[in-house]
C-alpha cells in the first residue's frame, strides 16, 4: 500500500475511534438539560475587550470588542448611561475591571462592564450631563468580530 492510502486508514480509523468515544460520553451525559444549558452558555457572545479613545474634538469614543452581536438596550438616568447587552457573558474576569476615564477630561469620567442576569451592561458615568437621550450606538463587524461603539459628543465648555 501507498503512503498516502495508509494515512488515509488511519484518520478514518482515528475518526471511528473519536465518534465512538463522542457516543459513549453523550450516553452518560446527566440529561439532555443540562446539556442544553451548557450549550446555550458556550453559544453566548463573549466581551473581549472594552477601550476608551479621546477624540481630536474633545469628544469620545467608548468600544466594546465582542465575538459577535447582540441585541443592545440603551437608559439614561442623569449623567449614567447604560447600554444592555442582551446575551453576552464576560469571557475574563479582569474585564469587570472600570476603566478610570477621568484621568483624560470630560465627557466620560468612568467606564466599566457589569454582569447582569441576561448578559451585560456598559455602565458609561458622564462629567456633564447628556442630551435629552442616549448617544447613538452601532456595530461594526470585521471577521467574526463585532465591536459596538458609542461616540459621545464634546462636553459643552
């Protein structure tokens, strides 16, 4: 036989092997629950990484690097604003940490994720108070990548 006709055998052979053990493992798994669930929390989109960008007029760009979109939900409550991320799970604990904005001038004085009991909030604390509403946010995609961005206008002077 040719070498290439034994590789061949052998990953089959490799491919049974790993199926079987896949089967046998599924028939002892604790129910199909709980399988459900764990799926569900693997399927989740995880929060990689957040960053804060001071703009060239004064304003600010606040992003959320993410594998993937989600449903987004923004409240504003006086200088707070909140943007809900409906189903996305902290994929590392450090990105609970704030990031301490105050340091760079207004508009943002403190950026921080916060788990929630249906994903995450981008709790976003403001040096002045907003517009009537909550800036615009968007997604852009790259890849298999999605960042939302929250562009906040310059701090009237």
């Amino acid at each position: 036989m040719t070498r290439a006709v034994l590789t061949a055998l052998a990953s089959i052979a490799c491919g049974a092997l790993i199926l079987g053990s896949e089967l046998a493992l599924a028939e002892s798994a604790p129910s199909k629950a709980a399988a459900q669930g764990d799926l569900e929390k693997d399927l989740a989109v995880e929060v990689i990484f957040t960053g804060y960008v001071r703009r060239t007029d004064k304003g600010a760009s606040i992003f959320v690097r993410m594998t993937g979109e989600v449903p987004v939900e923004a409240e504003r409550a006086g200088r707070r604003l909140t943007y809900r991320l409906s189903g996305a799970k902290l994929g590392v604990r450090n990105n609970a940490n704030p990031l301490p904005t105050n340091y760079f001038g207004p508009p943002v004085s403190n950026v921080a994720l916060v788990p929630s009991s249906t994903g995450v909030d981008l709790v976003i604390d403001l040096s002045a108070g907003p517009d009537e509403a909550a800036p615009k946010h968007r997604f852009v995609n790259g890849g298999q990548l999605a960042t939302l961005v929250v562009e906040l206008p310059p701090s009237p002077q």
